[in-house]
C-alpha cells in the first residue's frame, strides 16, 4: 500500500475505525461494556482483566474471521491471509517463541529471520514513494543520521532486524552502532539532498523542524512495516505447524506489531496533514541546553503515564489500545545542543502528559536535561551514546540503563516495573546524559 497515496490512506484509517466500532457494539451488556471501557485505561492488563476481556469478544489470542486482517490489508482476514496459510505441517518450523529456549535454535532462528527481514526491506524500498509532499518519485536509500559514523564511534541497543529482540534481564545490550542499521526508504534524491542539508539551530524555521522530524517518523514506519510484511509471510508459512501451546502467543505478537503500524499510521496521517497546512494541530516545544557530545536521538517516543494524576498514556500489554506517541530530536552545533518535541496538541493523553511535565520542569533548568535523558533513554530506541561517554560506565551501570532503555512494553517482572519507574526518580537524581 502507498502511504502517500491521500485516497488509499483515508480507506485504510477509515476501515481501522468500522472495525473498533465493530469490536465496541459485540458488547451489549452496559456494565460489561462500562468495565471494558475502564480496563482499557489500565496501563498494564493482568490475566483476569485479560480473561475477562477476552470473554466480552476482545480477542487477544485468536483472529476473527471477520475482523480486518493483521496486515493491514483492507480486507478480513478469512478473505486475505487466511486463505494463504499452507495447510501441510512443517516439524522444522522456527519462530523466536520455539527458539528463545536454547542458544543454538536462536542462532539459526536469527539467520532466517535476519534473510526474512532483508528480503522484505528490499520488496518495500523497490515500492516506496518519496512522501515529501506531492512528490511521486521513487524512493531511495536514506539514512536517520547525517554523521560521518566512521569519525564518530557510539553505542545503541537498537537491532534493524526486528525480529532480534532476545534480551535477557542483567546483561549488557549496547553494541557499536552500524551505519546501515538506520537506514531506510523516505525521500527521492532531490528530497533527501534537501532534508541533509537542514541544520538545526536556534532560529530554524517550522519548517525545518517539521522536515527534520518527520525523518524519524518515516524511519520508524517504514522499519515497522517491513516487520509486518516478514510477519505475514512467516504466518502464512508456519501458522499450521505451530504447537497448540504457541499459537496464543504467537496471535498475541502478531496483533501488537499490527497495532504499532496500524497506530504509526495513524500519526502519519495527521503529520502530513499538518505539513500540507490542512490542519493545525500540532505543536513544536523547543529547548537550548548546554552543548552535549554525549548523546544523540531522533525517534519517537513513547509516554507511558502521566506524572502528575497518573494517567495511562500507553499500556504495555494491550494491543488493542492505539500507542500514543510523539517525536523527540537532539541536534548538536559548536555551542549548544537543541531539543524538540512535537506532538498532537488535540490527542487529550499526549498533551496531558507534555503540560504536567512542563508545569514541573518551568523554572527549574536541569529539570529538563534529567527529562530529555530520561525520554531518549527509557521511552525511545534510537539513542545513540558516545563511546567516550559510554566508556565511563561501569558495567553495573551499563547493565542498569539496558534495563530501563529496554524493558519497556513486555510483560514486566516486579524487578522490571520498578525500573521503569526510575524514571519518576530520574527527576531528582541520576539520569542525566548533558553532564
């Protein structure tokens, strides 16, 4: 699907939309349909809210005949991968559910998965259009980050292949940053020489810094369709094959790469619609801090609960819930380091969550360094660490922020929640990447 395409687009939000109203009218009872409304505030779902829900239709671990395909098709599912799925059994099946048990059948699942994920990267890239607006060119190749990688040694936890995301709960997941990892396909030539030649300064247009971001939203969209695309393919492969025990499981991720699409999409639509002047609905926050060579960030990120009245913004287990997100820049120059955030000043959770912060953050100058390194490091993926600065970090240490800056949207340990709430903590010590 062309996502530059205004008609196609509009179908797809449109489809999306029928079929929640679908899902909201299976439940008649209003007391079941009030505590349904009232755990989808929930930011994390234990087995009896699931149970319950699951119960009143909300299906987490099946698909439905007649709900909109996984793969975002426009079309149900009994009509589009359903019809796909080979019925002979495959015993050498691999998935990372059957493959996170023992090394060696995680080795070999990463080689697949690893082919898998480039075949559609290529599919997709040959297909992209640039989604500067009104051009209908090709895309090419574009990077996240216009640095010289090769000068400029960093670290990251971020894995291109999607599918690599074993992460084992005390051990150290930063690994030296490769180059192509953050590529992906937004712009043609013309529009990419055009995007690279933007530097981020104190009195850098809207413009500007709508462009500038809106790269880290195309980077994340396209990787993340390319997941779905993989996902699709293997689905349609091995569903049949898999063991009883996994099918759930497998259903349950499935549904929740769908729903990160499905839900980027939706952040594309309004973006665009704000670029083109159509609508006025978001808004840009900027911030001059003290010149940092420490880190880096263009991503987005994703709030989970609101500081003040503790609100859920995203929960963690709910695929049913449309993830809420913003975008997040740090740009460097010789004298300061700039900061934005953009988000949808009409989304009543984004900006619930920007206001109270703001309201702690006013007056108080390092407040807003601790809450920019805290969001890049918990709430976002494509953070980027000098290994000057890296290297600095004892190996506690070092295992202590791949913790927070990975277990974020998984079913969390006690251990686990309460390094999520480190950063509530971070506010007041610790945390803090500008120094």
């Amino acid at each position: 699907m062309l996502l530059n395409d205004d008609k196609n687009l509009k179908m797809l939000i449109d489809k999306q939309k029928l079929y929640k109203e679908a899902l909201d009218n299976k439940i008649s009872n209003v007391e079941a349909k009030q505590f349904v409304d009232a755990l989808f505030e929930n930011y994390f779902l234990d087995n009896d809210n699931i149970n319950f829900l699951v119960s009143n239709g909300v299906n987490f671990f099946n698909l439905d005949n007649n709900e909109q395909c996984f793969c975002l098709s426009n079309i149900d599912f009994k009509d589009c991968c359903f019809k796909s799925l080979k019925k002979t059994k495959n015993s050498q099946y691999n998935t990372f559910l059957k493959a996170i048990i023992n090394k060696e059948d995680y080795n070999n699942f990463l080689n697949y998965s690893n082919d898998l994920f480039l075949k559609h990267y290529r599919a997709l890239g040959k297909e992209e259009v640039c989604h500067y607006n009104d051009c209908e060119k090709n895309a090419i190749e574009n990077n996240l980050y216009k640095f010289d990688f090769t000068a400029d040694k960093f670290f990251t936890t971020y894995r291109k292949n999607s599918f690599d995301n074993k992460f084992t709960f005390g051990e150290n997941f930063f690994r030296v940053a490769n180059p192509e990892t953050f590529n992906y396909y937004g712009f043609c030539s013309e529009h990419y020489k055009i995007l690279k030649s933007i530097v981020v300064k104190e009195d850098s247009s809207e413009d500007e810094l709508t462009l500038v971001n809106f790269s880290s939203l195309l980077f994340k969209l396209f990787i993340s369709r390319v997941h779905l695309n993989a996902l699709k393919e293997e689905f349609c492969s091995i569903y049949n094959s898999l063991d009883g025990a996994i099918k759930p499981l497998y259903i349950y991720n499935l549904r929740k790469v769908s729903n990160k699409v499905s839900s980027l999409i939706n952040f594309y639509s309004k973006y665009k619609k704000w670029m083109k002047k159509e609508e006025n609905n978001f808004v840009i926050k900027r911030f001059i801090l003290p010149k940092t060579n420490n880190f880096l960030i263009q991503d987005l990120v994703y709030p989970q609960v609101t500081p003040d009245d503790f609100k859920m913004v995203n929960s963690i287990n709910n695929v049913f819930v449309e993830e809420k997100s913003a975008l997040l820049g740090i740009f460097k120059n010789d004298k300061s380091t700039y900061v934005t955030f953009i988000y949808d000043k009409k989304d009543e959770k984004i900006t619930s969550y920007f206001n109270q912060y703001w309201e702690i953050i006013e007056n108080k100058e390092k407040n807003i360094e601790f809450f920019v390194t805290n969001c890049s490091l918990i709430l976002c993926d494509n953070l980027l660490i000098s290994s000057d600065y890296f290297n600095k970090f004892n190996e506690e240490e070092k295992t202590f922020y791949s913790a927070l800056n990975k277990f974020r949207f998984e079913n969390p340990s006690m251990g686990q929640e309460y390094l999520k709430m480190k950063f509530f903590a971070g506010f007041i010590k610790g945390n803090n990447f500008f120094k």
